[in-house]
C-alpha cells in the first residue's frame, strides 16, 4: 500500500483556520466543501508553486523586454506596483499623483545611489514593475478608482449620490450623473480637448447609469437561486412605504398614532395608490380592499362620538342644568325671607334725594327710568281712622330689595353708558342700605350671584366655537368664570358651565355633521388655531388637542377611503394637475394588472392590516436588498433573508 492510500489523520484545526459556517438556506449544489486528503495536498503545491512563481519575477527577470531590474528590496517591488498603479488611477488627481511618486522616487535613489536620478527614469522603472506584476498592478487601478470614494460611500447621502443605494431608479440616476461628473473631470485634468472630455463624460454617464441594472440582475439571479429574494407581493408593499419616506422601524409606532383601525395606505399617497390600483382590478384582492375599508367608514361615525365622550365626557343637556340652576335660585327665597322678617326698618331718604337730583338732571328714556326707581322707593300707606293713604318713603327692608332687584334687571336692558353709570350708583346706595339693615343678606346675595353667572355662561357656551366670538374673549370669560364674586368661598363654576355648554354643542355639530369631516374641521380645528385656542380655553391643551387629533385621524380615513374606491380619482380645475396626478395612477394600475391575482391578494392583505414585528422584519430585509445596503444585515432581518419560505400573510 503506498503513501497515497494511506488514511488521512484528522487533526483538530486552530479558529483560524476553520471554514466559515454556510447558511443552511444555500442549495445541496452550494453546501461546505470537504477536501479529501489528496485535494489538501494539491492545493498546498499550488499555492507553493504560485509562492515560487511571484519569488522568482521579483528577483530574476523573467521579461528582459519590459526593462524590469529588480530593487535592492525586491519583495517590495510588488508592493509598489500596487501602490503606484493605484495612485495614478486616482479620478481627477492621478495624474499628479503619478508625477509627484516619480519625483519623490528620483530623489531617493538619487541619494541612495549616490548620481542623479530623474523622474522620468524613474516612471519607466514604475512602468516596468506594472508590467511584471500584473496583479499587483490591476489591484492598484481598482483600489484607486474605488478607495477614494469609500469616506463618501460610507455616509447615507453619500451612497445616494454615487448610485449605491436607494431604489434602482434613483441608483441608475446618480450613478449616471456621478460617473459623468467623475469622467469628466478626471479627462479634464489630464489636459483632454473639449472632444475627449465629451467623450469620457459620456462613457462615464453610460457605465454608472448601467451598472445598478446590471448588478440587480445578477443579485435577484442569485438571491432566487439561494431562495432568498423577497416575495413580489413584499416588495410591492416596500416600495410604496419607501417613495412615502416611510421609516421601517417606526412603521408600528406610525400605526398605532393613528390607532387600531388604521391601515397602511393612511401613511402616504403611494400605499394609497397601490391600494387604489388593486381595486381596479377583478379578484381577491379587490374584495379584501373594499370590505376592509366599507366597514371602517361605516364605523366613524361611532369612532369619533366614542373618542368624544372619552376625551371630554358625556354629552350634558343643557335645559336640565339651566332648570336645576333655576330651582336653586327659587331655593334661596325663604332663607331671604327669614332674614327679612328680622331686619330693622331704617330711612332710605338720602338715597331717594340722590335719586330726585338725576331726575332733575335727566331727560328722554334715562329720565323716565330713573322716575320708575324713584318710585320704587316709595310706598303707599293704607288709610286708617278715616285718613287717606299716604305716599311715603320705604322704611320696610323687604321694599328695598324690590327696589334693588328692579334695578338689576334694568341693568340687564340697558345698553346706554351714562343710564347704566346712574342705575348702578342707585344699586350701591340701595345695597349700602340692606347690608346696613339685613345682617347676613350678603353671603345670600354671593351664593344668588354665583347661581345666575352660571347661568349666563350655560347661555355663552352656546356660541363658543361661532366663527364670530374671538378666542381672547373665551380665553378672559374661562378666566375670570373661575374666580369666586364676593364672600363666595371656593372656586366659580361659572368656567365649568362654560365646558358643558360647549361639550353639549360640539354633540350637535357631531350629529348634524355625520361623516362630513370637512364640517368637522373647520368646526373643531379649522385652517388655522382660532377654534383650538378657544377649546384649550373650554377643556384644557391636553383634551382639545386629543380632540383635534381625532378629527384629523378620521380626516385622513375619510380621504384613504374616497381615494381607494375611487381608484385615485381626484377632480383638479388644472388640467396639468390632473395629468401630473393621472401618470403615477396609470403606472400603478399596469404594475397592478401585470401581477398574478394572488400577489395581489398578499398585497391587499398586508395593506388591510396591523403589520406583525415578523411582517416589518420582512420589509426591512427586501428594502436592504433592494437598496444594496448590505446583503448580511444582523438580527431579525438576517433571519428573514435566511428563510427558505416566506411566511403567509393573513393567509395569502
């Protein structure tokens, strides 16, 4: 038995030197080598024989033709014509480079060997390493053309900008243009005439334009061979997320701002498109649209009441609140009464005089009113022991507050400045008499106070969100509604009578305005932060803010739900707009028909419903690899680029 049947030992190997672990996904044809003995041996002669090979073209010359001399370093010569080859390819700079090595070079071998060296003995030196290295030489040019754009590459814009990432369009546009710069301006500093840098510019364009074409094509072909390309219907669904500047890794966070009843193409007009293009056509996936997003719009309705009562509380009604406020008031008149009966009679004449002076002083309306409160000042005393009735002044208390009570609702009529300065000069004085006379009728009339000023803000509250009534008012009635009048101990409720009459009008507007979202807006948000600012005054920035919110949610359904099932049909009074609008609609509904109904289907089902973290997992790995960023990236990603089967998507 000779050497060559003998069994191989199998000796234990270091770290380094054991093979790389090869993804279970890769074909039978594609799985780990393993060498038998005999093929170990091979390859160490070959690489033997190769070491040999570069030893000896460093110290012998092996083509006298090309004038190479090895160096008193030969092993570096190798090294050079790598180095050299790679400075002369530098775009643009080469060919200084080039110049400024071969003078370096002549200066120290000038030294070195003690007689002068040019630089131009020293470029055919240089010359002659490439020629004998070829290797080495060929590495140099790719380095040069590659390296140093690696800083740049290494940047997100910059991968953009030399067609190295992002969609292929966007690739074979940047590529183009970036070649076409590079090209050119590399000719240009080689002293090119305006025909040659036309021309290299032109190349340059042509290569960088073409090659991502080229490399998608041979990637899909091995990624499809290694069952690693993204299903079509994944693929679909990424692109549209990815020309919406949609970021995969907050795609769940954006649906659950939105809420659980939204879908993807509620996140921008290409998912809205995709989605639109899938209902012009007949099948699954039409059906899987139209139910999802019918049942979603039958449903706002609902939605926006149940946010509603959420954010702001049941719906008050307001004619109950303005009766019970009533029956409180009507409350209060026994305890006046009681407190009348024990009162002290007084003189109310100098109040009366000052009265009888305005009198004098008046004329027209302002006279005759103030005649009327004179009056009530008066009181007629029966006749008794066959005298007449006499007129004279009030002493009783109880006349007073008449008196006093008239005057206020005088008040509320009166519009005039100078009848109202009067009128409440006259109520001071009469109230000046009863708190004199009526001990505790003040803590009466705060509570009678407070009970009217809600009153009137259940009125205010009715006009709250008018387009008329400014937010600085609303904003100085909540204000000064929550601040107690006097010996009212406590906060108002005036404010809060204010939030009821509005939450009950904002019920209204929901009602009336039934599924008009527009309405709805313009009501509760508007263009601008008019009715906003007006409902942070009601119900405080947090609530009216989740209330806008919702309104804008439902908004955008609404336009999701008109733009699907209208199959992108928007009427524009610009026939440009409409053209502009109309090309990318054409464009989606051809891809669209173009796929099988079942990848339409898949399509329809993924956009219909809350993405899974394995879904998004998906997505992120076709728009890597679409996009070239990597083709190993880590994690959940890198399990499914692995997967021999992508998963079903709702059972599509």
């Amino acid at each position: 038995m000779g050497w060559l049947d003998a069994p191989v030992v199998q000796q234990a190997k270091p770290k380094w030197q054991e093979a790389p672990t090869i993804d279970p996904a890769i074909p039978p044809k594609l799985e780990r080598w393993k060498p038998t003995g005999i093929q170990v041996l091979d390859l160490m002669g070959a690489l033997a024989n190769y070491s040999m090979s570069v030893n000896e073209r460093m110290n012998t010359s092996l083509n006298p033709e090309n004038g190479y001399t090895p160096s008193w370093v030969p092993p570096l010569d190798y090294v050079n014509a790598f180095g050299t080859a790679m400075a002369a390819e530098v775009p643009v700079l080469g060919e200084s480079l080039d110049k400024f090595g071969n003078h370096v070079d002549a200066a120290w071998a000038s030294a070195l060997e003690g007689r002068p060296v040019t630089a131009e003995e020293r470029a055919k030196i240089t010359e002659a390493e490439r020629a004998q290295f070829p290797e080495a030489a060929t590495a140099g040019v790719i380095a040069g053309n590659t390296l140093p754009f690696a800083p740049l590459a290494a940047t997100k814009t910059g991968a953009k900008l030399l067609g190295m990432a992002g969609p292929l369009g966007q690739r074979a546009f940047f590529g183009g243009a970036s070649g076409a710069a590079i090209s050119g301006a590399d000719k240009w500093s080689e002293g090119g005439n305006a025909g040659d840098i036309t021309l290299a510019t032109g190349l340059g364009a042509a290569a960088g334009a073409t090659f991502p074409w080229i490399e998608r094509g041979i990637t899909n072909t091995f990624l499809a061979l290694t069952g690693r390309l993204p299903p079509k219907d994944v693929s679909v669904v990424n692109k549209a997320l990815e020309r919406d500047d949609v970021d995969l890794a907050q795609l769940a966070q954006k649906m659950d701002e939105l809420g659980p009843e939204a879908v993807m193409p509620d996140l921008g007009t290409n998912t809205l498109q995709a989605a639109a293009a899938i209902t012009a056509q007949p099948g699954r996936g039409r059906q899987i649209v139209t139910e999802r997003l019918e049942q979603r719009q039958a449903s706002a309705n609902a939605r926006i009441q149940s946010d509603v009562d959420a954010y702001l509380g049941p719906a008050p009604v307001p004619p109950e609140i303005a009766r019970d406020l009533r029956e409180t008031q009507l409350e209060l008149k026994p305890l006046y009464r009681g407190l009348l009966s024990e009162a002290a009679s007084g003189d109310v004449s100098r109040v009366a005089a000052r009265v009888d002076e305005m009198v004098a002083d008046a004329d027209g309306s302002a006279k005759v009113m103030l005649q009327r409160v004179r009056g009530l000042l008066d009181y007629t005393q029966p006749a008794a022991q066959g005298l007449p009735k006499q007129t004279i002044l009030d002493p009783n208390p109880t006349g007073w507050l008449k008196a006093r009570d008239a005057v206020d609702r005088m008040l509320e009529d009166v519009a005039n400045r100078g009848i109202r300065a009067e009128l409440t000069e006259v109520r001071k004085q009469i109230d000046e008499m009863l708190l004199t006379h009526v001990p505790g009728i003040k803590s009466l009339d705060d509570m009678r106070r407070e009970l009217s000023r809600q009153e009137e803000a259940l009125t205010a509250g009715q006009n709250l969100l008018d387009a008329a009534v400014q937010p600085s008012k609303v904003e100085a009635a909540s204000a000064a509604g929550a601040l107690p009048e006097g010996q009212f101990v406590g906060p108002s409720g005036t404010a809060f009578r204010l939030s009821q009459r509005a939450r009950a009008e904002i019920d209204g507007i929901i009602g009336t305005a039934a599924n008009d979202f527009n309405v709805l807006k313009n009501a509760f948000g508007g263009d601008g932060t008019w009715n906003r600012d007006k409902l942070v005054s009601a119900f405080g920035s947090d609530k009216a803010d989740q209330l806008i919110a919702a309104l804008d949610r439902e908004t955008r359904f609404n336009k999701s739900f008109n733009y699907v099932l209208g199959n992108g049909r928007t009427v524009f009074s610009d026939p440009l707009a409409s053209l502009l609008t109309a090309i990318p609609r054409t464009v989606a509904n051809t891809a669209a028909h173009m796929r099988p109904e079942a990848v339409n289907a898949r399509v329809a089902a993924s956009l219909m419903s809350p993405p899974s973290p394995a879904y998004i997992d998906q997505l992120i790995a076709a728009r890597t690899l679409a996009n070239r960023q990597s083709l190993l990236p880590p994690g959940g990603v890198a399990a499914a680029l692995a997967q021999s089967q992508w998963p079903e998507v709702n059972g599509y």
